[in-house]
C-alpha cells in the first residue's frame, strides 16, 4: 500500500476524526450551538470517510494476501478460492476507489439543511397559474416518498386554479442537497385547459430553494419588525375566516452589497394559530436574509462551473416539459426522460441523480481528485 495516492490523500484526516469525537462530548463546545453544530456536520462527514478507508484497505489486504497464496500454496483448493478472492476484490477495488474520491469533495455545508420553496407563476397567465400548481403536486408527492414533511406557508390563489405563488418550508434529511436542483425557471410547452382552438402554449413558473437558515446564522433585531394581522382567506374553512390568524411582517433590512436598506415583506397563513404562524414567517425572514446575504458566494462558485448543476442564476431556463410528445429535458446536462406523466407524479429522483453525478464529476475536476 506504499504510495497509493488514496491513502495519501487520507493522510491527517483520522487524527482529526478522533479530534472531533472528544471535542462533541465537551459541554464547552454543547453550550457553544453554533460550533456543536458545525463540528457535529464534520464529524459525520469524516465518520462516512474513515469507514470508506477501512473498506479500502481491507480491499488491499485481501488481495496482497490472495496473491501470496497464489503464489506459494500447492493446494489446488486453496489457489482456487484465493483467485476468486483476487478477483472479487479486484473488482470491487476501484468501486471503493471511486466512493472515497467522492466522500473527498469538500461538501456543500448547505446539503443538511431543511428548506424553504417558492413556486411562482412567470409568464403565460392563467395557464402558468396552471403549471405552478402542477409543479407543487410534483414536488409534495416526491417529498411524500422520501418521508419529508411540508408545510405551506403563503398561498395565492390562480383565477382559474393554482397558485400565482405557494410557498412552503420541506423538512428531513438532506433536503437542501437534493432539491437544490430545482431552483430556475421550469418551461411548459401544451394545449391549456383554457384553450378553445387547440394550440400549444408555452408558459413558464419560477422554482426558489432555499437553504433554511438555523438562528444563529442571522443577526435579526426583533424590535424592528412591524407585524400586522388580518384575516386568512386560505383554506381552513368558516373558522379561518373568523380569526385574526394571518400574519404579515414588515422589516428594514441593509442590504451589505448596496448600503441601502430595504423592506422585507412576509405574509404567513398555514395555520389557525397566530403564534405559529410568526414563528414560520420568523423562520421565512431568516432565510430570506440568509439566501440574500449568501448570494454572492453562490455566484462565485457558479461562475467556476460548466453547467450551473446546483447554483448561480436562478432566472435561467433549466428545464422543459412537453406534454404533447409526453418528454421532460433538462437543458443543463441535457438529460431527456420520456415518462412525463411519471415525473409529475413525482417520480423525480432519477434525474436528481443524474445532476448528482454531474456536479459530482465537476467539483471531483476541481479538486483534482
């Protein structure tokens, strides 16, 4: 194993695996939640490397230890079970290989992190009304398969059906790492419901994923929020109606790339419960902030890559879905399924994986692994 480059490229990180692990026992460091956070995120990535290295070298002994028997065994026995030993981990060698590179890639610290989503109507009218609500079905029933919880928290009704917007917040396991694929435009191309001649209309909706910001994250003053309440109109039925349940923040915020300050604007209805509905527009102007504040490294990291797979300019064109020859495309990796009917139902984790794989090979390019 002397000079294997994978081993090398192991080199320190055991050492600061068992560093870790004493250090998030310490109740200075528990007391500290934004460092136990960070640390805790750390560990469990090296955790998934160290037992990747493991793997690796077991691989390697085994098959320095079936070439040695193959070389100086006379049983006939033994040679043949120690060939298919070779064999059997001379093919899973370069699997092994391929999963430490990929646990090696400096991880978006972002992928853990629950999210906020937005689905607004662009242009099209009523029928890219149509479509944002299409878009939601999709997503809620892909969430539904993975277990994830979602909770709307703003809704604007189309004219005819759907939504001008719905915003809703996505809660469970590495969330932010899977869904951050969908931020862009999303292009439909069909025959509208509200089409009396039969043509195809192209319509688009817009498709926001926001990393959820954790408290300590963003610096918010309290005192300046101004809160407002109103009635919801959402669903909910006669009670709804009756209640000041709606929620409606107001806060001045500097923006740090401009110097001017700016008005956010935050409206929340999900429940009946007026305090939970400040805390889910609380959670909202955090990560709004965030998103805002973080932007700018987002774009940094977009400019370096090919094919914008996860980040960058949220008004780009990402994907197109075709009813009449029943194909989604998505333009970024050129990547055709011809199941759209699947895909709206949510089937939706194959292409995800194909994004995967491609980031993957670009930051694997970046970090010359």
């Amino acid at each position: 194993m002397q000079g294997n480059s994978i081993l090398e490229k192991l080199e320190g990180l055991e050492s600061r695996y068992e560093e870790i692990s004493t250090l998030i026992t310490d109740p200075s460091v528990i007391a500290d939640q934004e460092k136990y956070v960070r640390l805790t995120r750390e560990y469990k990535d090296l955790e998934s490397i160290m037992n990747a290295r493991q793997k690796y070298i077991n691989c390697l002994n085994s098959i320095k230890e079936a070439k040695d028997i193959m070389a100086n065994e006379t049983d006939a026995d033994l040679r043949e079970m120690a060939r298919e030993e070779l064999q059997l981990n001379e093919t899973l060698q370069p699997k092994i290989e391929e999963e430490i590179k990929i646990a090696l890639i400096p991880k978006d610290p972002e992928d853990a992190k629950n999210v906020q989503m937005e689905i607004r109507a662009g242009t099209g009218g009523d029928e890219a009304a149509l479509f944002a609500g299409d878009l939601f079905q999709m997503y809620k029933k892909f969430c539904d398969s993975k277990g994830w919880n979602v909770s709307i928290t703003y809704v604007s009704e189309g004219a005819v059906g759907g939504f001008k917007e719905i915003d809703f917040a996505v809660s469970g396991n590495n969330v932010y790492g899977t869904l951050k694929y969908e931020s862009g435009v999303h292009r439909v191309q069909r025959v509208p419901v509200t089409e009396t001649q039969g043509r195809m209309h192209t319509s688009a909706a817009t498709v926001a994923v926001l990393p959820e910001a954790d408290k300590f994250e963003v610096n918010i003053n309290e005192g300046d929020i101004k809160w407002d309440t109103f009635r919801s109109s959402g669903a909910g039925g006669q009670n709804v109606n009756k209640v000041e349940s709606g929620v409606r923040l107001r806060y001045p915020w500097k923006n740090p790339n401009t110097g001017e300050v700016e008005e956010i604007l935050i409206e929340c209805t999900e429940t009946r419960d007026q305090p939970k509905n400040k805390e889910r527009a609380l959670s909202r102007l955090r990560t709004f902030i965030y998103d805002r504040e973080h932007q700018k490294y987002i774009n940094d990291i977009a400019s370096r890559r090919k094919t914008l797979v996860s980040t960058g300019d949220r008004s780009a064109k990402i994907r197109t879905y075709n009813f009449q020859q029943g194909r989604v495309t998505d333009h970024r990796i050129g990547y055709t399924i011809y199941d759209l009917s699947g895909f709206m139902s949510g089937d939706i984790q194959g292409l995800i994986d194909a994004l995967t794989v491609a980031e993957n090979a670009e930051r694997m390019k970046e970090a010359e692994l």
